[in-house]
C-alpha cells in the first residue's frame, strides 16, 4: 500500500440489514489519480463509492482524506463532489443555476458566482446553454452540467457514478475522452465506477476489479488485461474462454499434460504461485490462432482440436465456436472455416491465464477432460450437482 | 356504419347522463339567477350584493386562509416523510396523518364544536394546565373553528398527494443537494417543492373547491353573521323559498372557484414556457 495515499480507505465494511455489501475493504489513492471501480453489477462499486461520499455509513473501517478522517463526517464536509448515473440535474432550474448552486451554498457573491459558471460553461463547452432548463439539452450536454455543477464548487476529489451509462454509444467513447482529458489538465482525483472494462480501461490510471464485496485485483489497465490474478478477474477482462486442464510444476514450468482433445504444452510460470494439480485455463477468442486440422502449427502454445460450430462475422475477424470434446469455445480468425471443419487452435503461452481450480473435495472437475459447461461449471458444489442430477 | 358514427354512439349513454344530470341543472340555476318575477334581470344579484356582501368577503378570507395553512401544512407532513432521517418518526407520521381523510366534514364539524366551545375540552384541559384562568378562556366557535376545522380535514389529502410526488422525485436531486452542503429546509423549499409545484397546485385548487361547498362545518362551528355562502345558501331556499338569489350566489361561489382554476392555469403555463 502505498503511503502517499490521498485518499485511504481502510478495513471498509458496508451492511444493509443482514447482508454484507463490502467486506474489510482496503484501498489507497494517489492524489491526481484516476481509479475506475469495475465490476458485475452487486459487487459493491456503487456502494464503495457513496461509503466515500458519504451518502452510506459504514459499519466498520475508516476513510480518510489527506491524512483526515472524514468517516463521520456529511458529504459536503469531505471535498468531493458526486456526479451522479441519473446526473439529477434540478429540472426547474436553468443550467447556471444548476451550476452555481453549490457556489450559492456557500454564501459566495452574485457576481462571482456568475463568474465561476462561466467559467465552467466555457470549460465544458456549454457557453449559450446558461439560461435553458435541463429538459432542452441532449443527454451529452446534461452530463456535462452535471459534471460542470460537481467541478464548480473545486472538489478536492470527483466521484463518477457511471455518468456515461445513459448516453448512447458513440458519445460515450467521445464523452469517456474528454472526462479523462479534463481530469488531467485539473489535476483532479477521480474515483470512476463503471461495469464496462473498456471504458475502465480508457479512463483510469488505475482499475480496481470488484467481487462480492471484496477487490478482486487493482492494478493499471496493462496489469489487469496481461495478468489477472483470478480467474474471475481473467473472465471478467474478456477471457470467457474456459478449459479444466491438469499440470505439474517443474522448476519455473508447468507441463501440462495431453488430454484427448489437446496436446502437451510446456507454459512458463513467470512469477505466477501455481500448484501441481487441477489447472482453470481461461483465454480470449482474440488470443487463439485458428487453423484448419491438418495446416502446420504455426506458433508454440497449447494445441486443441475440436470441430467449428458456427461462424459469424464481428467486423474485423470472424468469430467462430468451436467446440473442444463437450466444451464450446469461442475462436476469432481473419478468415472463415465453415462449419463442421475440423480445426487446431493454438493458444500462445504467455495469452493462457492459468489458476488452480479450487478443489477441496475429491468431487472436483474430472482433470483429463475438457468439462461439459463453459464458465462457473467448475465450482465443486455446481459439479456435484451436476453430478447427481 | 361510418366508424364516427358508431364512437359517437358508444359514448351517447356516458354524454346523456352528463348532459341530464349535470349540464342541464346547471345551466337552469344559472338561467334561474337572472329570472326575476316574470321576466329577466339583475334584481338578484342586487339583493345578494346587499345582503350577503360581507359573506362573500369572509368565504374568500376563510377559504383563502385555510388554503395557504393547508399548503404549509401540507408541505411540512410531505417533506418529513421524505427527507425524514428518524424512520421510526417518519412511520409514525405516514400511519397517522391520513386518518383525518376519512371522517365526514359534519363529524369533524361536531368534534370541533365540543372541543373549541367556551367549556370545550380544550379550553377544559388548558385550565388544568394553569395555562389559562376559567374567565380568560374564550370560544373558538368563529372564523378561526372554520379554519381549523377546514385545516384539519384537508390537510391530509393535499399531503397524501404532495408526499406521493415528493416520493417520486429522483432520490439523487436531493442527495445532489445534499453533496453539495445544502441543509434539509434548503432542500425542501429550493429542490423539492419546486419539483412537486404542479400537484400541490392541483391539490390546492381541488381542496380550495371543496371547501367552497362545505354547509355543515359552518352550520355547525358559526351559525351566526357573517357566515359562509354556503350556509346562505340553504338559509334562502330553507327559510324564504327563494331559489332566484340562491342560484344568485351559487353563481358567485362558482366565479370564486373559477378564479381559483385561473391562478392555477395561469401557473401551470408560466411553468410550462
């Protein structure tokens, strides 16, 4: 943990009634940082960010800004300012006076609120939009406002509650620019939480994947792609992809044994704490070199070969499924392979995430075998259920 | 048969009954105002001016007053519940504050007029407090028993359907608020009653209307001068027969609630540009 920390949130716990949202939740934020919050929806991102706002009261932990606790303290005693996913811009209010309320708050004098607005209209490119209600504006130009009315009144840190979730998908890729930009040139910390991995990775220089209530891993958008530290985390970047294999460590290699449906592979362990055993491998379709059956490999890495089972076009590359034995996975190519063609899919070592199924009964996933069901299949109590069912 | 034709036929029973039992009586009370004897004039009006001038003065000045209370009221009970950060006070309130919605303005009438009577329970209880002595205790059976009773009995309705706005306005314009230091009463008068402005209107209009045609509460709580249109009303066609100057002040008890809807018309468009 790093110990500039700007904003330090520290043991964190949340609970509505009964249930447990956060869960001894530790996170430390530069100043000038950008960390986005990603998660499924229910993992307690948007939990996480209102406990820092203020807006939730936790029932344990602490956060503390520049060395002060403000865990007690209302939203408006803590120098953040939210941006919220409905923005709940006053509709009875013009854009101005939307963003000039927090400088009103504070008692400031007329022409200097004029002034700060703007200021901030010209900032977000909202000069002439003053005097209009938020009804008249597109669904850009009220996120705008909306951030506008949070910056107004200086933040020390800006809160962004999926602001760019109700805009439509060309603006959000623009809109998710010039929020990054602006975050730069203000030199502003921001805490961004989002459920879309791209977007994290556009924006932050930090991404914080959550689970259930605890983070799952943060590191920098590289770290989290390149290098998940769960296969949760390895699913939830896009590597939807999932075989049951069965490896032992040798020295800095795992050697992982031929299967009916693929070949012996040597992987590098490249730092990675893996145990002999059950192995979880999960790659995206992006990541496989697709070939016909009987075409010479044309990069080292694990070898499966199954039978293409349809093919649609993405734009870009062909993404076909193809199915390994019982287990459907998911190959792009430049180039189609009709169905029913018998392929090779060549997964290079170092794009093959590896973790060790957990496994604390004998019950676990059958080790030589792909498993019958993609994804969560693997977990022991679904497996015995399968089992008996 | 030409589709017009066959909607016009399903709603011909829908319009006869309007027609028959509303449009009609009311187009005859208001032809009735001007009849005079035999022939058409304004002999009416100049009897009602004469004598029910102060009357009409004090309907206006109750109602009016009771309106502006209940809106207050009305706005204190919604915004409570809403922005209420005690939830047991908040379901407290929610459970009792509508109970008033169900008892008759002629029962209410009734309570008041044992509770506000010179020896009524509250000037009783107030005495045993050692608040008050017995020779400064006074009836409240005036103007101010109209109002509290109008008070009492309306409040609840205008507060039902002012909270029930207020419950629907987007959490986050508060919390908004909120984030950026505005205290509870700020929120309420600058962010939550502006967005509700159309229905505590509304609700204001229809609670003005109904109060407008309330006999019982006057009859019961002031039946002395000046009382309300209503009750001169019923004292014309009761006492006298006289259906010309009743329909006279119908009439005028209709313009005062039509001056009501323009306000709020006039409000409603202003919002709306």
């Amino acid at each position: 943990m790093n110990d500039d920390a700007f904003l330090r949130i520290t043991d964190l716990s949340v609970g509505y009634g009964a249930t447990r949202v956060l869960e001894r939740l530790r996170l430390s934020i530069a100043r000038g940082e950008f960390v986005a919050l990603l998660g499924a929806s229910g993992c307690g991102k948007t939990t996480l960010l209102r406990a820092i706002a203020g807006f939730v009261t936790p029932s344990a932990g602490a956060i503390a800004v520049a060395g002060r606790d403000v865990t007690r303290l209302p939203p408006d005693r803590r120098g953040m300012a939210l941006v919220f996913q409905s923005y709940a811009l006053w509709p009875h209010m013009s854009v101005a006076k939307n963003i000039g309320y927090g400088l009103k708050l504070k008692g400031l004098p007329r022409a200097a609120i004029e002034r700060r607005v703007g200021e901030i209209e010209a900032l977000l490119g909202l000069s002439g939009l003053g005097g209009r209600k938020p009804g008249a504006l597109s669904g850009g130009q009220r996120q705008r406002v909306a951030l506008g009315r949070a910056l107004a009144v200086d933040p020390q840190i800006l809160l962004l509650d999926e602001p760019l979730s109700n805009l439509d998908a060309r603006i959000r890729l623009k809109v998710r620019h010039e929020i990054r930009a602006l975050q730069q040139r203000l030199g502003i910390t921001a805490v961004h939480v989002t459920h879309d991995r791209e977007e994290a990775m556009a924006m932050a220089d930090r991404v914080v994947v959550m689970e259930a209530g605890r983070i799952a891993q943060a590191g920098t958008p590289e770290e989290i792609y390149n290098r998940p530290a769960s296969a949760f985390v390895a699913a939830f970047m896009g590597a939807e992809n999932m075989l049951a294999l069965n490896g032992t460590v040798r020295g800095e290699h795992i050697h992982i044994a031929a299967g009916p449906h693929y070949g012996a592979a040597e992987v590098p362990l490249d730092g990675r704490a893996l145990a002999s055993g059950a192995l979880e491998a999960r790659f995206r379709a992006e990541a496989v070199q697709l070939q016909a059956h009987d075409a010479p490999p044309a990069t080292e890495g694990l070898a499966l070969s199954g039978h293409v089972e349809a093919v649609s076009y993405l734009g870009g590359a062909w993404r076909h499924s193809v199915r390994i034995g019982q287990t459907p996975v998911f190959a792009d190519a430049e180039h189609s392979l009709a169905p029913r063609t018998a392929v090779r899919l060549t997964i290079p070592a170092e794009k093959l995430f590896l973790f060790n199924t957990p496994s604390p009964s004998g019950a676990a996933a059958p080790a030589d075998d792909t498993h019958p069901t993609a994804t969560r299949a693997t977990r022991p109590d679904r497996v015995r259920e399968a089992a008996i069912s | 048969m030409p589709p017009p034709l066959l909607g016009l036929l399903l709603v011909l029973p829908a319009l006869v009954v309007v027609l028959l039992l509303f449009v009609v009586p009311l187009g005859a009370s208001v032809a009735g105002a001007f009849v005079v004897g035999d022939g058409v004039g304004l002999g009416n009006f100049v009897k009602t001016f004469a004598l029910y001038t102060p009357d009409i003065v004090f309907t206006v000045l109750i109602v009016s007053l009771s309106t502006a209370l209940i809106g207050t009221f009305a706005i204190a009970i919604g915004g409570y519940l809403t922005l209420g950060e005690n939830p047991r006070a908040v379901a407290i309130l929610r459970w009792l504050y509508r109970w008033p919605m169900f008892i008759p303005f002629i029962v209410v009438g009734q309570v008041l007029r044992t509770f506000l009577a010179k020896n009524g329970l509250m000037n009783n209880v107030l005495i045993a407090a050692g608040l008050i002595t017995p020779l400064d205790a006074a009836s409240f059976l005036d103007w101010r028993g109209i109002v509290i009773a109008f008070v009492w009995k309306q409040t609840p309705f205008v507060a039902l359907l002012v909270a029930g706005a207020m419950a629907s306005v987007d959490r986050g314009t508060i919390e908004a608020a909120r984030n950026l230091g505005a205290s509870r009463a700020r929120i309420l008068v600058e962010i939550l009653v502006p967005q509700v402005a159309t229905t505590l209107m509304v609700s204001l209009v229809l609670s003005f209307v109904t109060m407008m045609s309330v006999l019982s509460v006057p009859l019961m709580i002031n039946a002395q001068s000046p009382t309300m249109i209503t009750a001169d009303i019923a004292f014309r066609i009761n006492a006298y027969g006289d259906y010309g100057v009743a329909n006279a002040l119908g009439l005028v008890s209709l313009a005062i609630s039509a001056c009501a809807a323009i306000v709020y018309l006039r409000h409603s468009v202003r919002e709306r540009t």
